[in-house]
C-alpha cells in the first residue's frame, strides 16, 4: 500500500470514527435532556417521600419511595457479595497464576462471556433453579451479585495488571508469602481501583430489572426482611410507563430521573473515592 492509499484509508477511518463519536454524543444528549426535562417536570417532594398507594398505578397518590430504597438495598448486598468473590479471584490471578498462565487466561475469557450474557438468562435460570421458591429481596440480591462478579473481577483484574511485578518481588524478597503480599501490598495499590470497579458494579445492579423482575418480584412498601419482595426503581418505571394513564407515565419519567440522579452521584463518588485513596499508592 502506498502512501496515497495510506492516506485515502487514515482519512476515512477518521471519518468514521468521528461520525460514530458525534452519533453516540448526540443519542446520549438527546436521551439525558429528555429525561431531565419531562422528569424534572414532573418530579414531586411526594414521589421520593411516600409509598405507592393502593390506586397508584391507576393514577392515585403515592410515591416510589420503596423502590429507592429497594434499589439501594439490593444494589448494595449484591456489590458486597459480588466483592467476596471478585476480590479474592482477581488476587488469585495476579499473585497464584501470572499474567502469562493458561489458566488464568480461561479464567478471564469466561468472565468475559459472563459479563456478556444478558441479565434476563439468568433470571430465568435462577427461576428454573428456585422453581417453587417465593421472589425475595434475598434471591434478587444473590442473582445480581453474581451477574456483578465478572463486572468487578475484570474492572479490577484490569487495575491488577499494572501493578509492576517489581513490586511483588520486593514483597517476596523481605520474606512475605504470597497471602501477605496479596492482601497488603497488591490490595492497598488495587484500593482505588477496586472502588471504582465496587461503584461500577453498583451502577449496574441499581440498574437492572429484567432478572430482578423475575427473582426479587415487587411490593409497595418497603421491605422488612430479606425473605420478602422488593420493588425497584427500573421495575417500578417499566410498570409505570405500561399504564395508559398519563399521570402515571408522567411519574415514570420522573422516577428514571431519579435513577439518573443516584446514579450520577455514584459515577461522582467514584471519583472522588478514586483522588482521594490515589495517594496511598506507591508511586511507579
């Protein structure tokens, strides 16, 4: 290919690729200032304060509050289950395996084919597995902690990986086994990674509703135990949006404003999280 040629097919895959950045932009835009819009609109100190009534969906008064706290809830327990195992797993791999080992490179093609599956497929196989069981806060938190782990495993495994190896030698050579270097030398570099990749995994199971729709069911209140169902906020907006009433589809885009809006804040607390735990970090 001469350099004519060179320069025809640099030029048209800048093309491209700016195309399809200002395409994303502009989708992205349209979808955060309509919802921003007609949700702030219609946003209420009652919808975030109060529990649906009994002809809420019918257009009565009421509020989502149960499933904000629904949603905080299950997130929450799913992204501190998922972390139980992500954490020793991406450890494993770094400390135990290598970054060369055969087996750690299945390990991480598997989490990738994980990380692809749609989240309804194992909804639907959890509701196979727990044929006759009653859908409980308990079971959408065990679903979505397991659709979390290969979310937190590979953001962190991805942190792990630029840890320079010189640093686990040093460990080694003042006499540390590989547990302690684990825990407090790769882990303490891993700290701001691993809560960005926490918070990752949070957005996620705060944002999920086709498994949590078939495991964790709905209610109108608010949860008293794990055993009993929970309502979430993408549940609540999908029933909300089905109605033919327009109040009702009015408050639906006013709850999705809300999911926006928490999941905003944790976007920024990751952030925040990230500068502020970077300086326990040695420096590369």
């Amino acid at each position: 290919m001469n350099a004519r040629h060179r320069y025809k097919a640099d030029t048209l895959f800048h093309i491209l690729l700016n195309t399809g950045v200002v395409i994303f932009c502009i989708v992205f835009a349209t979808m955060i200032v309509t919802i921003t819009m007609k949700g702030s609109m219609h946003l209420t100190v009652e919808l975030v304060t109060q529990v649906p009534s009994d002809m809420y969906f019918n257009g009565g008064p009421g509020g989502v509050l149960n499933a904000i706290v629904g949603s905080i809830m299950l997130a929450t327990g799913a992204s501190i289950l998922a972390s139980t195992f992500a954490v020793p797993i991406v450890l494993y791999l770094r400390v135990y395996l290598g970054k060369r080992s055969f087996f750690a490179s299945a390990i991480r093609f598997l989490m990738d084919i994980l990380w692809g599956i749609p989240t309804i497929v194992y909804g639907a196989v959890s509701v196979i597995i727990l044929y006759g069981m009653k859908a409980s806060l308990l079971a959408g938190i065990v679903i979505v902690g397991i659709i979390e782990i290969p979310v937190l495993a590979r953001a962190l495994d991805e942190v792990a990986q630029l840890v320079p190896a010189e640093l686990l030698e040093a460990s080694y050579s003042l006499g540390a086994t590989r547990g302690q270097t684990a825990f407090k030398v790769l882990f303490r570099e891993l700290l701001p990674g691993f809560i960005s990749a926490f918070l990752l995994a949070f957005g996620r199971g705060i944002g999920d509703a086709a498994a949590v729709l078939l495991v964790a069911g709905f209610s109108d209140s608010i949860p008293g135990s794990l055993l009993e169902p929970a309502a979430t906020l993408p549940v609540s907006i999908f029933f909300q949006i089905q109605t033919p009433f327009p109040v009702v589809q009015e408050r639906a885009y006013a709850t999705g404003f809300v999911l926006m809006i928490i999941i905003l804040c944790v976007s920024l607390l990751s952030r925040l999280f990230y500068s502020r735990f970077s300086r326990y970090q040695v420096n590369k």
